[in-house]
C-alpha cells in the first residue's frame, strides 16, 4: 500500500489517510459532552486530534490498535502540531488494517540488533553477571527486542527497547576505551539489564500504555525483583556482593530520588550508566522533533526536554 503519511502534509493542507489509533483518553468537555484525545500514528510519526460529541458507540469502536480512515486538516496549536478531525472510521477487511503497517519501527533489523548485543554479552566476563544476563535475556527475548522503550518520548517504535540498549553498549564501549578502570563486564552487564523490566511494565509494541505492574510498581523495581528471582534459579546468593553490585546499577540508572531511582548512583559505572542512558534518551527525543521541523525554523517543545524547543539551522550553502 502506498499513501501518503501524516507528517508529509503542511499545515492547513487536508489528508483521507489511514492510520493507527495508538492512544485514546475519553474526557468531557465544558459543556458536559464527552469528546475523544486521540493520538494516530503511522511509520512517520504520530499527531494527536480532538473528536467532539463523541458517541457511546464512537467510545466503543474508537480505541488503541485499531486502523481508522481519517479525514483531517493538519494544524498547529500552541506551537504543536495536531490534526483537525473532519471525518473518522474503522477501516474495513477491504482497506488497509493491519496494525503493524502503520507502527514505526527501529532503524535497524532485529536480527542485527540482536546479534551485536550476544556480542556484547560474551565480553561480561564474570560468571555471576553473565548468568544472570543469559538467564533474564532469555526469559524475555521475544519482548525485548520488539517492544518499544517508553509510551511516549524516546524509542517510543517497535524494537525501541533493543535499538536503546544498543546503542548504549556502543556508547559504553567507546567510554570504556577512553578511560582507564572502569569495569566493563559491570557496564555492559547493567546495560542490557537496566530497562529489560519494561518488557513487564508496557504493554506491547501496538499502541502501547503502561500496565497494572507498570503503574503500581515501575520498571526499576520490576528489574530489581527479577534479578532476586534469577539468583533464586541458579543458586546464587543475592546479597553477595558482585551481586549487589549488579543490583546497584539497576536501581540507581535515572539518577535522581525524584526521577524514579531508589538509591543514587554510587560506583563509577553506575553514574556512567545514568548518564549514557540520559544522552541515548536526550539526542533520540532532539532527533525526533528535529525531523518535523523546516530548517531555519525551532522545534516544537520536547516535554521531555524541559518543554525546550530546538532550533534545525539552515542547509548550508554549497556554493
């Protein structure tokens, strides 16, 4: 199927595509009506749109992971861009609704992906990490390298968490290389473990959202339960040290008390840790408002970045 994809109408211009419904909020509006918060997605991005006088019918048949053909104008709104809803329906079995079409998807295949991070797991040369890396890795796997890494923000496409850790473990080991002392093994080890819990706390890579364990427990201590848990299968004490150590760098990998962490960081690859997983998520958020924006032009403002736009400069000039 060839159609025209969201982001490549200007604004003001009108688009009947068919896209992804990857998040829905029912709300009321101040005169008492309900009206649907849609975000619709397809492989250039996604935009949200407002559905007024929503129906209960419209409720029922409107929701996360179904394929709508949409008539809408494109717009910007407080400096973000969004969608005007003129006309909305359930595609049908002669359309296009295969939700998988219209997902975005990781820069690189999985098995690539997938084969450089065994690459990686044989350099944690410490038996204690390296048992427990295998052990969760492979309770996992179909979900860690198919779900995304966050509803919203960075990596938020099919095969995100993967791509992130990737490219964390590249980052690790051109660190490693530069400076003396630092535990490799540790690293990478923590790399791989740190958002394995994800694969417990989102829901999937269609139209993602956050589940019961995701919201009442969160990912970090998901993780932390999870190595305890291996240590119990294999035999190994979770209180011995190399152990804690592993522990250590999942629980303390965002940084601060107030972003989610349980403890601070407080070994040297711990704090490597926090800061390569913050650089990964900062310049992928960056990236990906930058790719909508004309250059000689700001960004929309990135919630993830303090609300701060980014500017994208001129192309310069080859002449």
């Amino acid at each position: 199927m060839t159609q025209a994809k969201l982001y490549e109408f200007k604004v003001d211009e009108v688009m009947d595509i068919y896209v992804l419904i990857k998040g829905v909020d029912v709300r009321v509006a101040k005169n008492g009506k309900r009206f649907l918060s849609l975000v619709f997605e397809d492989q250039s991005g996604e935009l949200p749109g407002m559905y007024w006088g929503a129906s209960d019918e419209d409720v029922a048949l409107f929701v996360p992971g179904k394929v709508v053909r949409l008539s809408a104008k494109r717009e910007n709104y407080q400096g973000k861009p969004q969608v005007k809803i003129m006309g909305l329906r359930l595609a049908t079995e002669n359309e296009p609704h295969d939700p998988s079409y219209f997902m975005q998807h990781a820069p690189e295949k999985r098995n690539d992906i997938e084969d450089e991070i065994n690459q990686y797991i044989f350099e944690i040369t410490q038996p204690t990490w390296a048992r427990i890396v295998r052990n969760l890795l492979q309770k996992h796997r179909e979900a860690f390298f198919t779900y995304p890494a966050a509803k919203t923000n960075h990596h938020a496409f099919a095969g995100g968490l993967s791509f992130h850790t990737l490219s964390m473990l590249r980052l690790g080991k051109a660190v490693v290389h530069q400076y003396d002392g630092i535990n490799a093994p540790l690293l990478y080890a923590g790399t791989i473990l740190h958002d394995v819990g994800k694969t417990t706390e989102l829901s999937g890579p269609v139209s993602t959202s956050y589940t019961v364990a995701g919201n009442l427990v969160g990912h970090i201590s998901i993780v932390d339960g999870e190595i305890v848990a291996a240590c119990q299968t294999l035999k190994i004490d979770p209180n011995q040290e190399d152990v804690l150590m592993l522990r250590h760098m999942i629980l303390s990998h965002h940084g601060l008390l107030e972003y989610g962490s349980p403890v601070r960081p407080r070994m040297l690859e711990a704090e490597i840790l926090h800061r390569l997983d913050e650089m990964d998520a900062s310049i992928m958020m960056v990236k990906g408002a930058l790719e909508h924006t004309e250059s000689g032009e700001f960004s929309e403002r990135i919630f993830g970045m303090d609300q701060r736009s980014f500017y994208k400069p001129e192309e310069p000039n080859q002449n």
